[in-house]
C-alpha cells in the first residue's frame, strides 16, 4: 500500500501559500475599502449636521471641534483607528464640497 502522507502534507503546505499570498491581502484591502467609505460616510453626516446645528458667522472653530469629536466618537465605538491628520482633510474636503453644493443651490 502507498503512502500518501507526503501529498497530503504538499497540499497543506500548497493551501497555506495560497491563502497567505494572495487571500490574506485581498481580505485587509476590502476591510480597508470598506472602513475608508464608512469614515468618509461619517464625516460628511457630521459636517452637514452641525452646519445646520450651530449656525452663524464666525461659529466655523466650534463646528469643527464638535464634528472631530462626533467623528472620532463614532469611528471609536466601531473600532477603527483613524489618523487625525487624514480626518481633517476630509473634514475640509465635506466642507468645501458642502459649500459648493450650497453655491450651486
């Protein structure tokens, strides 16, 4: 009888390869998509929510130190980490889109 330890052993071997190469990577881009479309989702909401909550001239410092820490609430209680330097700009990039919106209205 034939000893067919050694294949099976060469397909684990195979299978584990595999998974590391090129499932591994596929795994953490797609979560990292998919966190980047739920930050950008959350910022946006908070931008457009607290212009309509503290409005008035000069009120834009309040407004970003109240969507910050929303945003940095939020992406807490769902466990991603975030670099603050990245969720400033796309706080920035909310606004001027909002403000585009709101010139174009």
């Amino acid at each position: 009888m034939t000893d067919i330890t050694p294949i099976i052993t060469a397909v684990i071997a195979l299978i584990s390869v595999i998974i590391t190469v090129f499932l591994i990577p596929y795994i953490k881009s797609r979560t990292t998509a998919s966190q980047q479309a739920v930050i950008a989702a959350i910022v946006q909401t908070s931008v457009y929510g607290f212009e309509q909550l503290i409005q008035g001239d000069g009120m834009g410092a309040k407004r970003f130190i109240n969507v910050i820490d929303d945003v940095q609430d939020k992406l807490e209680k769902r466990g991603i980490t975030f670099n603050y330097e990245d969720i400033r700009l796309q706080i920035e990039a909310a606004v001027k889109d909002m403000n585009i919106k709101q010139g174009a209205a």
